[in-house]
C-alpha cells in the first residue's frame, strides 16, 4: 500500500467517526452487543470499518481480550493465500513461465514469520501477539489466544483444509462464536465447514510449500473447490432466522451468532439447494 492511499484510507476513516473510537468504547460496544467473558470467540474484521480508533489495531484486539479474559478463546484467520499453486491465481494472475519458478522457490510455510495475507490489519496483528499460537496449515491457518488456543490450533492436517480437522470444527465442538465485525458474511469462513459436511463439492488438487522433516518441498494435497459466492445469500436466509446479533461497534455494523448454528443452518441450505438444481446428464 502506497502512503497516498493510506494517508487517504485512514482520513475517510477520520471523516466517519464522531468520537474517537478507543480500547474503553470498543469493549462497550461489544459488550453492548453481547460478547462475553469465557467465550470462544472466532473475528473477522475490518479496522477501516470501525471508524478511526486510538491505537488501530492493537485497540480492537486489547478490547476483545478484555471482554473474554484469559479464560476465554479468542480466535481469527491467518490465512495465507500466497503459498500456493500459482496456476489458480486470478487475483492477480500471474504468467504462466513464472509458475515453475513460485512452485520452486516460495519460502515454505512456517507459522512463526509466514505473514497473513487478504485477513486484514487486525488478524495479521493477533498473529504475532505474545500468548498467541498459529496452526500449522500453510494455506487456511488460524491464530488463537486464551484457554483452548492449543486444543483449537492442533491437528490441522494439510488435506480438506477448513474441514473435520479444521479449528473451525473444534470451535463448533465447543458451541464457539463468530463475530463479523464490520465485514459480511462473504468473510464468514465457518460457511466453508458446511460445505465439507454437505459432501456436495468436487475435490481438487491443491499446493504448497511446506517443510518436511527440516527441508523445503513442495507438496500436493486433496481439498475441495470452495464456493463463497452464495456465502452472502446464506447470511441473508440465516439473519432471518433471529439467530444472528446485529449491532454498531464503532462506526462499523456487526454481527454475532453461535457458530454451530450458522454451520447446521448452511449445510441444510446447500443440500436444498442441490436438490432444487436441475440433475445433468
């Protein structure tokens, strides 16, 4: 990001708040809207979304803390997208002469410096904070802090990434939460947990660079074809239920709901969905 288009992103940050957010009226307005001690607690966030906020990031983060405290769960996503196969990229795109060479040469992924990547300035943050444990996928990783952030982070296996070894499937486990804050349901990955229960999408094979047994390699592995496009259509229909929170943190709108909800809610409307769908022959 150029300084320009910082200097100009935090300024209409500045021009949408009234009052300067802070740690104190952050952890109000979540309180307010019913995060609470003990919880585990998976965030997605916008910091630009919340308005301008008297310690950016760190605020956000020390104010969830301050709610759940250490008995508490505090979980966000540290994807990183980068490590790869290039030959999917579409965002950007790169040329195709290039693929050998990022399929040879990428660092592999480890989760101490691996920087995050399309999770925004808040998780990246959280995922260097002190106490703070990263799991060990090197494309769909999470960052977690409090009592359960071990039991959470373990186990991630590198095949169906977001799926029954996910920490998205040990926050249902526990009857976790999900907090959108200041982001849509486009970002609500729990959605993606429903996709691998509902059975109904195609493998594909996926890549990355990993470590094994000291050494850099790259490794193909089974996942899924995500689907996200119908994630804000899901979000609609479920808010509809009365299942789902909504309220301002900041000068943001934000959501919170039981993840377990959310993810029964979605695999049932995948599977109507598919069955609505005209059979190919």
């Amino acid at each position: 990001m150029t300084k320009d288009h910082h200097i100009e992103r935090e300024s209409s940050a500045i021009a949408r708040t009234g009052q300067p957010n802070t740690r104190e009226t952050l952890a109000n307005d979540l309180r307010a809207l019913g995060v609470a001690s003990g919880m585990t607690l998976l965030v997605h966030a916008s910091l630009s979304a919340l308005g301008w906020a008297a310690g950016g990031p760190v605020a956000v983060i020390q104010a969830l803390m301050d709610i759940l405290t250490p008995q508490g769960t505090l979980v966000m996503p540290a994807h990183s997208t980068g490590n790869s196969d290039p030959a999917g990229w579409s965002h950007p795109p790169v040329p195709e002469a290039w693929w050998p060479v990022i399929r040879a040469q990428s660092p592999a992924f480890d989760p101490a410096i691996t920087p995050t990547r399309g999770v925004g300035r808040i998780a990246e943050a959280f995922r260097t904070w002190p106490g703070t444990v990263r799991s060990e996928h090197p494309q769909s990783s999470f960052s977690a802090w409090g009592r359960d952030a071990q039991h959470i982070i373990s186990g991630h296996s590198l095949e169906f990434s977001l799926g029954e070894t996910s920490p998205l499937a040990r926050i249902y486990d526990r009857d976790g939460w999900v907090l959108l804050l200041g982001v849509g349901h486009d970002s609500n990955t729990s959605f993606h947990l429903s996709e691998y229960r509902a059975g109904l999408s195609p493998e594909q094979e996926a890549g990355a660079a990993v470590l094994e047994d000291g050494q850099r390699v790259w490794k193909q592995f089974r996942d899924i074809a995500w689907d996200d496009e119908t994630f804000p259509e899901i979000g609609m229909d479920f808010e509809a239920t009365g299942a789902v929170t909504v309220g301002k943190v900041g000068a943001g709108r934000a959501h919170l709901f039981r993840q377990r909800l959310a993810v029964d809610f979605a695999e049932r409307w995948l599977r109507k969905r598919s069955e609505r769908s005209p059979q190919r022959g």
